[in-house]
C-alpha cells in the first residue's frame, strides 16, 4: 500500500509517516522542507524497511504541486492513500484589524492546496476505482471563535469539501474521510504566533491536550477499515475541551 502524506515534516503528518511505515505503508512525504524530508526518508528507510520517496514543493503554488505529482513515475503514482494534512493558522486578529498577508496564507494552504493536491492525485484513483482521501479538518470547522475569523472559514471549507467530495467520487469506489482535531499541542500555536514560543505554550496550558501521535492513530484507524466502511467525518478532541471555547484546566 502507498499513501501520501502532505505537510510531512512535523506535527501530525510527521507522526502519521512513521505510524504508516511502521505498519509497513510504502510513503510519498512532501513538504517545504529539504533537509527534514532528507532525515524522514532516511530514517523510515532504516527503521522499518519500506520505500520512501520524497517531493519537496508548496502546496500553495499550483505549478510546483503539478509538477511534483508529474514527477512520480510507475508504480510511485498509484497513490491508494492521500492524507491531505497541509495546513496552517497564522495570527489571531479581529476581522477589522486582519493582515492579509495571514489571511492569504491560510487560504492558500488550507483550501487551495488541499484542492490542488486532490485534483492532481483523484483522477488517478478514478482510473484505478479505488483509493482513499482523508483531510485534516479541525473543530475550527465546526464552530467559529472570537478572532479565528479567517481560519475558522477556511477549515469551513475543509468540512465542506469533504462532504462534496464524497459526493463527486461516490461513484468511482473512492473513499472519502475528515478527521477534524480539537486542541493538539504541535508546532500549531508557534506558527500561529509567529515564532513566540510563551505564548504558545499558553494555549495548552492546564491541561492534557492531544499529541500528534493521537491523530496519526485515528487516521490509520480510518484508512485501516474494511473495503466496505467508510468514516466520513471524525471529531476528536481531549478529554478536557468540550469545543473550542469550552476548556477545563487545572
């Protein structure tokens, strides 16, 4: 089995590669990052054996995504598996004092480079009548907060996309799945604040939230049921968030 990871580089796509290679899952693993798709290649290889092929490129940038996916040759492009995990949330302004520069960057990564991968990658698995996407959503997606403006719209969209893909590729055997994570404490809040690492730590503070390892989990557990099974949509949160508002901490 082959599945390509986006985002592969840290967090939950990083988990999820190691997860998947340990499960002896042949990988494609992108992302911006050469020097740590380098060490992840290498690594996977050695660890568990499987075969690795690295792409890197940004997901926000059309040309870069087709040529990427062009590049892959023979049985690299009979991709069974694409986990669309790409994505960001950058800021946390009001809508009136936004930058667009952030609001760009979300959108850029979360919606259209979720769709640029899905069109090169789901016409291959039309051909083939079968193959799986999974897209990482987040609660965010679900609900709307106080100054989540933007990256509240854009994993809106994510939910969206993911139910109409279900629809579109219904008919050609492709499942479809979303797997929308509530509090997980990755590089996240560092890229949402830009590099200031107390502030980050401030979010999860007081309480146990979910690693990366916790989401890797739940996307193999989606993408390992029988042929017959699809999960269109998985919310996940720590046992001490209630939704995005709503926190317990000690």
């Amino acid at each position: 089995m082959l599945a390509l990871i986006t985002g592969a580089t840290a967090g939950f796509g990083k988990a999820t590669a190691e997860l998947f290679a340990s499960k002896g899952w042949n990988l494609v693993i992108t992302g911006r990052r050469k020097v740590r798709l380098d060490v992840m290649e290498k690594n996977l290889k050695q660890n568990y054996g499987v075969q690795v092929k690295t792409l890197c490129f940004d997901v926000r940038k059309n040309d870069e995504v087709k040529a990427a996916i062009e590049s892959l040759q023979g049985e690299w492009k009979d991709i069974d598996l694409l986990v669309n995990n790409a994505g960001l949330a950058v800021g946390l302004s009001t809508i009136q004092e936004g930058t667009l520069d952030d609001w760009e960057r979300m959108i850029d990564t979360n919606i259209k480079g979720l769709l640029y991968m899905t069109r090169m990658i789901a016409p291959v698995m039309v051909a083939r009548k079968k193959g799986h996407i999974i897209n990482i959503g987040s609660v965010a997606g679900k609900e709307v907060y106080a100054n989540g403006n933007v990256y509240c719209a854009t994993k809106h969209a994510v939910d969206a996309l993911n139910r109409a893909m279900r629809i579109d590729l219904l008919p050609h055997g492709i499942r479809v799945s979303q797997i929308a994570p509530g509090l997980a404490e990755t590089e996240f809040s560092i890229v949402r604040f830009k590099g200031d690492d107390e502030r980050a730590k401030k979010v999860y503070q007081g309480m146990q939230a979910l690693t990366a390892e916790d989401i890797a989990e739940t996307i193999f557990w989606v993408a390992s049921r029988p042929a017959h099974v699809n999960i269109l949509d998985v919310v996940i949160t720590p046992a001490a968030q209630a939704n995005s508002t709503t926190v317990i901490r000690k």
